[in-house]
C-alpha cells in the first residue's frame, strides 16, 4: 500500500474531517444528527478515495468518483459555513 500522509490533498482531506467534526459538535441537536452527520461521512468517504486513488495504477475512476464526492460535500455545506483554506 503507497503511503498517503505526504500528499497535500491527504493532508486537506483530513484537515477537513477535523474541521468538520469540530464545527458539528457544536450544532444544535437536530442538525448535529441529520445534516451533521451527512457532511462527517462525506468528508470521511471523500478521505478514503483519496486514499484508494493513491494505492492504485489506473486512477481516473476514482478520481471522478472524488471530484463527484467533493461536489456533493460542497452542495450539503451550509452557506457561511467555509472549511479550512486549500492551498
């Protein structure tokens, strides 16, 4: 398995699942448990695609499949609510 901790899209992937595991806590219960939750596991799903991507040869696939996670992540946001910076 190829290591992922050095790639900078790793880094910002999980950057944002601390972010957003951070900003849920502090959700009201109701959105902590509905749409808290939604944007936890598109986070950690978009995490593990970058991790897939890096482990194999032909990464096309799964680097629509994350372009497409990413949008979706994007879409569930919340207006004001902004992510940690990307370089």
């Amino acid at each position: 398995m190829a290591r992922t901790e050095h790639l900078p899209i790793y880094r910002a992937s999980y950057d944002l699942c601390l972010y957003l595991e951070q900003v849920v806590h502090r959700f009201s219960r109701y959105h902590k448990y509905t749409l808290g939750t939604d944007l936890r596991d598109a986070a950690r799903r978009a995490l593990k695609l970058v991790v897939r991507a890096n482990s194999q040869r032909d990464r096309v696939a799964t680097l629509l499949a994350l372009r497409e996670e990413s949008e979706e992540l994007k879409e569930a946001m919340p207006d004001g609510l902004a992510g940690p910076s990307v370089p």
